[in-house]
C-alpha cells in the first residue's frame, strides 16, 4: 500500500516535469515554420531565441501567403504609413495584378502594425504600375486613407496619375484627380494640416521649358488641384536627373532635392545636387525660391557642384541599373535641420558611392565633406528619415562580397557614432533579373512615432543565416529545406520580394 | 390508330430529347461564358453567411465563406486547394444558405491570408441532380472551357490590331531617334530598335506596298516594356502591328522606298508560326 502510495507520489511529481521538459525539447527542435494561414506569424517579441535579436526589430516578407506560388519580381518598393492609425499602412512594388492582365495594379495593405499583409488591386493603372509612391496624411481624418499616389502607366506612352483612396481596404479604385504624359518617377510626400491634405509630387516634367525638368507638382487641397512648379534655375543639359525628393516637416517648411544636370554623354552626368526651400508649404508667389546660392545668387542651393555620376540602364552594380540615386529628409519638429544623400561615381574600385551631408541651418551652409561613416562604396538606393527626437535614420543597399547587404544605420550626433543593423544579406547573382530594376530605382525609409519603418526587396531565400536580425513569412517557406512552396507542397522558384521592417530609434 | 399512337409517341420524345439537348448546350454556352469571364472558378459549400474568412476582408450581407471542394481553374500564383476557405461577395445572397453547394465563378478580389473573390455567376449544384455526384465530368468540361478562354484575349489583341501578318524578319537595327523628336533620358526610355519584316501574307488590313513594314520595338529590359516583344533577325511569325503612335516618326526609307512604320508592343503581340491556323481562325470569327 506505502509502496503503492510512493509510486502515485513519484508519478505526481514527475508528470509535470516530464511534460515541460519534453515541451521545452519538441520547442528547441522544431523547425521555424510559415505556412499558408497568419497565425503562424512570429513577433518580435516571441522571437525564437536562436533567431531573436537584442533589438526588437520586425522584418516581414510581405508576400501573402495565398499566392504563395508567385515568381515575380516584385521590385522597387515604398511605404506609406497612416499618421493618425500607424497600424495601417500601404506598400507597393512592381507587383502586376494576380489574376488578369486587364485588372488594376494592386498594393499591399496592412492593418496590424506591418505583421501581416494583404494585396488589394486598387490602384487607377492597368495590370502593374511602372513608378508608384504614396504617402497617408490626416487632413482629410479617413480612418484607412486618405492614400494620395503618383503613378506610372506603361504603355506605348508613359502616363502619370495622381490619385486618391479614401479607404485602402475597399475595392473601390483609386479616384485619379490629375493626369498628364510625359513625365518621369513621381515621389509623393504629403502633410495633413487643418483639415486638408498638403500633397507634394516631385517629378521629372519633359514638359517643362527649357529643360528645367526638375518639378514639384503641389496641392493644397487633397488633390482637388495641382500646380506645377518647376524648381531648376540654371541651365541644363536638357533636362534634369530623373529623381526629384520632396521633404516636409509639421511647420509647413517644405525642402526638393534634385539632379540639375550640367552636362550628360549617355554616359555620364556631371550634376549638381540642389536643395529649394518654400516656408509656405508651395503656396506662395515666388515657390521653392527661399534658397539662393551664394555662387549665383540663383534659387536653389547647391550642396555639391558638378559632380561625375554614372548612367546605366543595363545591370551594373551587380544586376542593379544606376543612375539616380537620391534622398532628403528634414528633422519633423526642428526644420532647420535637413540631411541630403546621393550617389556619384566613387573612387577607384568602387562603382557608385552613397554620400550624406547635413545642414542645421534651413539648407543655407551644408556640412563640406560627408558625415562621418557616410561615404559607403558600391551602394545604391539610399533612403534618409529623421525622427521625433532628432535621431537621423539610413538605408541604403550595398554590393559586398557577391551579396547584396541592406544596412539601417541611426545616429544621434550626425552619424559621428551610429548604430548600424543589417537587415539581410542575400546572394546577388540569383534570382536572374527579369527586367529592369532589379531591386528597385529607390526602396524607402520613414519615422513612425518612435519606431523607424521602411520597405527593400530582396532574394527571397527562405535562408535565416540571410536575415540576421530574423525574418517573418507570410508565404509558404520551409527554412530547414531553404525553400518555398506554393501552399500544396509543389516546389516555387527563388524570386524579388518586398521586406517590410520596423526598428525602435534609438535614445 | 396504333401506328398513329407510336407516331405521336415518337414525336413527343424526340422533341423532350431536342429541348433537353438544347437546354443542354444552352447550359454548357452560359458556362463556357462565365469561365471567359472568370479568373477563378471552383465548386464549394457554404459554411457561413454574412462573414469572411480572413482578417482585412470587408464583411457585409453579401460575403459568405465557402470551403473549396474542388478547384477548376486558377492562377498559378494563387494558393488555393479542397478544404480551403474562400469569402466570396455575392451580387445577391439570398440563394445561399449555408450547406448549398454551388460552383463559383469568380474574379479575384483581395489576397492576404486566405483568399477572397467577387461573383461573376454561380451555379446552384443541386444534391438530386445528376451532375451532382460527377465532379469529375464538370470539371473537364470547364478545362476544355479554360483553352478558349486564349482564344478570346487573342481574339481581343487581334480585334484592336491594324494588321496582323505573317512575316520574317529581315533586318534588326538601333533606330537613332531624330533630334527633332529625340526623347528624354530616363530610365524608361525604350532604346527603340526596328526591325524590318518582309510580309509573306496580310492575316488582317489591307494590301502593304513592297510588301515590307518597318516596325518599332523597345530594346530595352526595363520594367516598362519586359512584356513587349523582342525582335531577332530571321524570326519567322504572325505579328500584331499598330500604327506607331510611340515614337512619333510614322514612315521611313527601305530600299529607296517610303514604308509605314508599326509598333508591336503587347504581350502577345508577336506569335510563332504554330498559331497561324488559330489566328486565321479566330480572324474568320
């Protein structure tokens, strides 16, 4: 009876042990998994530890998992986050509508914060855009919108639209309010104030006269209107670059930076990169007139003179195309303090150099060599933000060692001392290029409350040794076997996915 | 009276046969339809009204959730197998109850962590009828549905060409852009190339001097144009032409003669050799 007491007692005891040892155990060696279905997704805060980083940082292939079974080359992403509602947000690449080629280009859509992702076919272009930005101001105070777009129609001509959700989870399609050919790579910012949307479009106007192409389409009342205005002063070589950054910041300063190119070969563009101010949100009589340069007295500062930047159209930094590459970001809540960056043709063995440089006194005296830690060879698609508390944000994608390794870089004293993540690196050799670019002409980076969010494309491997900082899947991935699937188990070829991530700003 | 009898008789059942083989067709006609104008079509049952499958889906009285019996036709990059559910927003929901079985034809509609799709028909699968228990024969009547659905969007490209013909391609060379009407450096320029094809036979449009066109392509690989054709000396094919509109030069010198200048941007704008019996086909239409 004592006997049998004991052996009850020792089974009582030993039970539960067993069970959270063998739990614990089947925890450790069970695979990461992702799989058709979101509650499989992993966040940053139950992070495995053997793939959890020290910083809480969220990284999201945002691929759904219904289509799974898609090879496309999903390239050259932009993020939109709504200000009121940061849980919502919009991204987009070179993603063509799914299931037709007469169906609108769809975007993806996120309700929860950037966990999970859902592809909506809203916007006003047939089949897949090829040039989309977009940005979420609160004027208007639609709870999933309002979503102010620039896009590109490819056709026999190349059509802008600028248009409008007022809710980005409807199928309603977006309401084009402007249009007009013959433009090149719209770049949406916008501002909501008092109750009406500020929406500024850099573009690239062939229309322009005189080859002063560099423009920034404004509007000053949710897209109703639009006034173009054109931003070079100076002669060109016919035109401009083809990027053109708008910046803005809550005072209503609104800061472009653009290409102003002296003199083009096919080959080579010898450019100044300029920087325009307007105190008024482009609402004044003399616009984006508020810098002159001490040199010529004429507006527009230029923050490098006649720099030598290469243009190819064909693979060159790795299978990247390069050209114009281009970034400007202006401190929120302090808008005299403004960081530029570029790409120019670099020092021997380096193809295409990323530089950055900072003004603190609203663009009138920029710093006269790079910031520190900021001249990074052989790197394209820079993107530059800055948050509440003054802490400037960096991505940017280089070609290391046969990889293409994407960097967020942060700093509190201009870059002097910086925190530097690698958010993946990823063979550069495969997938082929299906077309042009190959990971995109620009991928994006903004500030979200205290949290710095963006968007880059990449190999889409499921290989976590590529995403150090861990990675999330929405589509079918088995990371034990390093491959995808299309949901039924039928294997799915290696492609150009959109990440989205999320990382804290740092003190 | 008898003879009259088995007569009438006779005539009363071949007229049920007629009118049954013509509800027949007329059935198998509105299907072949709704698949044309279907992306995703599959047979299912209803397990909840007035609800949606996944998070993101906008619920309304008009979505419904139904788990897939059977794909018929689908995408290949879309995820979707038996057992999955499926929101589907109907035009008119009061046919369904849950339980009703009905194959669904459907445009996609939002993609996330399952899939949701738009009615284009429907149709109520009946548990007494005798289609009922034969899935398999349903669904390979929609197969032998889906190969002319390639038809109808060749038909289309053939419908909005100017000319469609049958040629070989001489000659392919840079066109260098008059200054005139040079276009502007971006990273969309199409590098427009030209290739000269010596006409063989006009499939569409009327008679061609010299029987030789010049038609424009974009070279190059940018994301603009990865889906127009590409030309190569020799290649032999049926070609959709447009008057150029693109690079506004519409004539040219070949030969010392003047020759219009076409474009042939579209997918499936150039077809191999193969399709000329399906194109000349389609044209009779």
């Amino acid at each position: 009876m004592r006997a049998l007491a004991a052996f009850w007692m020792r089974l009582l005891v030993f039970t539960p042990i067993a069970v959270i040892t063998g739990t614990l155990l089947l925890l450790k060696q069970s695979p990461p998994e992702t799989g058709i279905g979101a509650d499989r997704l992993q966040s940053p805060g139950t992070l495995r530890p053997a793939y959890a980083s020290p910083i809480q940082v969220k990284l999201v292939d945002i691929i759904p998992a219904s289509l799974s079974g898609e090879t496309n080359q999903d390239s050259e992403p932009f993020l939109a986050v709504q200000t009121a509602n940061p849980q919502v947000m919009v991204a987009s690449a070179f993603t063509p509508n799914p299931v037709s080629s007469r169906g609108n280009a769809p975007v993806y859509v996120s309700q929860d914060g950037g966990n999970s992702w859902l592809l909506n076919a809203i916007t006003p272009v047939q089949r897949m855009t090829c040039d989309i930005t977009h940005a979420m101001p609160i004027g208007e105070n639609h709870p999933r919108g309002d979503l102010h777009a620039g896009t590109l129609a490819c056709a026999a001509s190349i059509t802008l639209n600028e248009s409008e959700s007022n809710d980005v989870s409807s199928s309603a399609v977006m309401n084009v309010q402007s249009t007009r050919a013959n433009v090149d790579q719209p770049f949406v910012r916008a501002l909501g104030i008092s109750n009406s949307d500020h929406i500024y479009v850099g573009v690239n106007d062939f229309n322009q006269p005189n080859g002063h192409t560099a423009t920034v389409d404004v509007s000053v009342d949710g897209g109703v209107t639009y006034k173009s205005f054109s931003i070079e002063a100076r002669n060109t070589a016919g035109q401009d670059g083809p990027s053109v950054r708008p910046a803005v910041a809550s005072d209503n300063t609104v800061y472009a930076a653009f290409f102003g190119w002296r003199k083009f070969d096919g080959k080579t563009a010898t450019s100044d990169v300029v920087v325009v101010r307007d105190d008024a949100g482009g609402t004044g009589p003399n616009s984006f007139q508020a810098l002159k340069d001490p040199s010529d007295k004429l507006p527009g500062r230029i923050v490098v003179k006649r720099t030598s930047i290469p243009w190819s159209n064909a693979p060159t930094l790795g299978q990247e195309r390069i050209g114009s590459t281009l970034s400007i970001a202006v401190d929120p809540n302090h808008s005299s303090t403004v960081y530029v960056g570029w790409a120019d043709r670099g020092s021997k063995g380096n193809i295409y150099t990323v530089h950055v440089r900072r003004s603190t006194d609203r663009g009138l005296t920029w710093s006269k060599a790079d910031l520190p830690h900021t001249t990074i060879g052989n790197a394209t698609n820079i993107a530059l933000a800055v948050a509440n508390n003054g802490v400037a944000g960096l991505l940017y994608q280089q070609l290391s060692g046969g990889r293409w390794v994407t960097h967020v870089v942060q700093s509190h004293d201009g870059f002097t001392t910086v925190q530097d993540l690698i958010l993946a690196t990823v063979p550069a050799n495969t997938p082929v290029q299906q077309f042009l670019p190959y990971l995109g002409d620009y991928d994006y980076l903004l500030s979200v409350g205290n949290e710095f969010r963006g968007v880059f494309c990449a190999n889409n491997s499921p290989d976590l040794a590529n995403f150090p900082q861990g990675v999330t899947y929405q589509r079918a991935a088995n990371f034990n076997t390093k491959s995808l699937t299309d949901g039924s188990g039928n294997p799915v070829a290696i492609s150009i996915d959109p990440f989205y991530f999320s990382v804290p700003v740092i003190p | 009276m008898k003879i009259s009898s088995s007569f009438f008789a006779g005539l009363l059942g071949s007229a049920i046969l007629a009118s049954s083989m013509l509800v027949h067709a007329q059935t198998q006609s509105t299907q072949a339809a709704l698949v044309k104008q279907s992306s995703i079509v599959f047979s299912g049952t209803v397990s909840q009204l007035a609800a949606a499958s996944f998070a993101g889906v906008p619920q309304s009285p008009n979505t419904i959730v139904v788990r897939v019996d059977s794909v018929l036709k689908k995408p290949p990059a879309i995820s979707l197998k038996k057992g999955d559910n499926v929101t589907v927003e109907l035009k008119d929901p009061s046919a369904f109850q849950q339980g009703t079985q009905a194959t669904f034809y459907t445009d996609g509609w939002i993609f996330g962590a399952g899939v949701a799709v738009k009615e284009v028909g429907h149709r109520i699968i009946l548990s007494d009828a005798p289609s009922a228990g034969a899935p398999a024969a349903s669904e390979a009547a929609l197969v032998q549905t889906q190969d002319q659905i390639s038809d109808q969007d060749l038909q289309n490209r053939l419908n909005s060409a100017d000319f469609v013909v049958v040629g070989r391609v001489t000659e392919v060379r840079r066109w260098n852009v008059p200054k005139s009407s040079a276009p502007r450096v971006s990273e969309h320029d199409p590098d427009w190339h030209e290739a000269v094809v010596e006409v063989q036979s006009v499939l569409k449009g009327g008679p061609i001097k010299g029987n030789k066109v010049v038609v424009r392509f974009p070279g190059r690989n940018d994301v603009a144009w990865v889906h127009s054709p590409k030309f190569e000396k020799n290649q032999q094919g049926i070609f959709c032409l447009n008057r150029d509109q693109a690079s506004a030069v519409s004539s040219e010198k070949v030969g010392g003669r003047q020759v219009s200048v076409y474009t042939c941007l579209g997918h499936g704008d150039s077809l191999p050799m193969s399709d000329e019996a399906r194109v000349r086909s389609l044209l009779k239409k």
